[in-house]
C-alpha cells in the first residue's frame, strides 16, 4: 500500500511543477508584449523623425537639424505639448479602462500607447547622436535585465519599497513639469540622477510585483490573467522607457 505522505509529496510537487511552467509562460508573455511594444515606439520615433527632419536646408531650425513643414508642426507650434502630455493621460486611461476591455482590445490599446510615446520622445533623434541613443539602449537593456532578474529571483519581500517609490516618483513628475518651463540644467541633472536611481528600483520591484501577482491569481479565469500580463507589461516598459531617457541625459552626445 502506498505511503500517505508519499503520495501527498508527490502530489504537491506536481502542483508545483505546474506553477513554475504556468509562471514561466506568463512572464513569457509579459516580456514579450514588452518587446513588441518597445519595438512600436522606436518605430513609430524613427518615423517621425524621417518626416521632421529635412535634408535640405529650410526655414525652420532645430538645434542643428533642418525641420519640415511636418516637422515645425510637430516641434515648434502649440501641438507640442499635446504630444508631449498626451502619453501622461493616455497611461492613466489606460489602467482606468483596462477591467473593461478584452484582452484583444487591451492589447491594441498597448501598442496605441506604445506607438504614441514613440511620437512623443521622437525628438530624441534631433538632439542626440544615433551612435549615443544605441549604446544607451544597449547599456539600458544590460541594467534592466540584471535589475529584473534579480526582482524575479530574490527572496527579498521588495513591497516595502512601493510607498517610497511612489513618492519618489510622484516628485519627479513635478519636478520635472516645473523644470519644463525652468529649463534649469543643475535641476536637470539632479531629476536625471534620481530618476534613474527610481526607475532601477521600480524594475526590481515591479518584476517581483508581477510575480507575485500570478502565484496569488494563478487559479483565476484566463482572460483576467491575460489582461494582468498586459499590465505587467506596461509597467515594466515605463520601466525601461524613462530609465532609458534618463541614462540618456547622461550618456548621449548631443547634435
């Protein structure tokens, strides 16, 4: 007759098992719809960048880069600001709307968001050198993925840095608006140092947050874990996203 407590062991190691194959797959899908969405906005800033910026000479100027008549509107004229904004309100939306898309829809959603904040950082491309904005990216990239392996791998409880990084990041955002209109390069530096210093936080914190969040709902329905992996995915590409801006105030060479 089979021993009782051998038959519980082994049955708790076949659950076992099936979490850890049901959690790599949805961290799967949670760094792939990352990648994709990463990819729509270096795009979608490339793009904008083709059309703004002019090989000839023209009327319009933007640091040393000549502007189209696309180009004077997109940087120069009052729709600056929207695109500059719009992400801000479009992201808020975004976890307000989100219970009641479907995945599909949330989805789209996603890259919609992805492909305007690849609008919105387009500018990128005019102030900084291409050589400086790809070592930045690959240096991002090397961080974020040490950063998050060690949030996914640590045994560390990291919710006990939620409320400070909140606050922290929350003061950024404010610093950073009022900095829009002070153009102060001492308070740049400083939102630069910080932000980065966040940011690598919150990839640490965010990647063990959306594990945790699978081992707590693994049992729930498909579609509620499906939209749980889009929003997994949005933070940590607003992870990479601003920690990537931030290295590159420091790294880039300017045109």
């Amino acid at each position: 007759m089979a021993d009782y407590n051998t038959i519980r062991t082994a049955q708790t190691g076949t659950r076992s098992a099936v979490v850890d194959q049901g959690l790599r797959a949805y961290m799967n899908r949670v760094y792939g719809l990352m990648a994709v969405g990463m990819l729509v906005t270096a795009l979608a800033a490339w793009g904008m960048n083709v059309l703004s910026v002019s090989p000839e000479p023209t009327q319009w100027q933007l640091g040393s880069k000549y502007l189209t008549e696309f180009g004077k509107t997109l940087y120069l004229s009052p729709l600056k600001w929207v695109v500059m904004f719009a992400p801000l309100v479009m992201v808020f939306a975004f976890g307000a709307a989100l219970s009641r898309l479907s995945v599909q829809a949330a989805t789209v959603l996603f890259y919609a968001f992805a492909a305007l904040m690849g609008v919105s950082i387009s500018w990128i491309f005019i102030s900084f050198t291409s050589y400086s904005i790809i070592q930045t990216f690959l240096v991002t990239a090397i961080a974020f993925s040490g950063l998050s392996l060690w949030g996914y791998t640590t045994k560390r409880d990291l919710s006990g840095w939620g409320t400070f990084l909140l606050m922290g990041l929350i003061g950024l955002i404010v610093a950073s608006i009022v900095n829009i209109f002070l153009q102060s390069g001492a308070m740049n530096f400083a939102i630069s140092a910080i932000g980065v210093l966040i940011f690598a936080g919150l990839t640490a914190f965010d990647t063990q947050n959306i594990k945790n969040t699978y081992l707590a709902l693994a049992n729930t329905d498909h579609d509620f874990l499906g939209k749980s992996a889009i929003m997994g995915a949005l933070q940590l590409y607003l992870d990479f996203l601003n920690l990537f801006m931030f290295l590159l105030q420091f790294m880039g060479n300017r045109n």
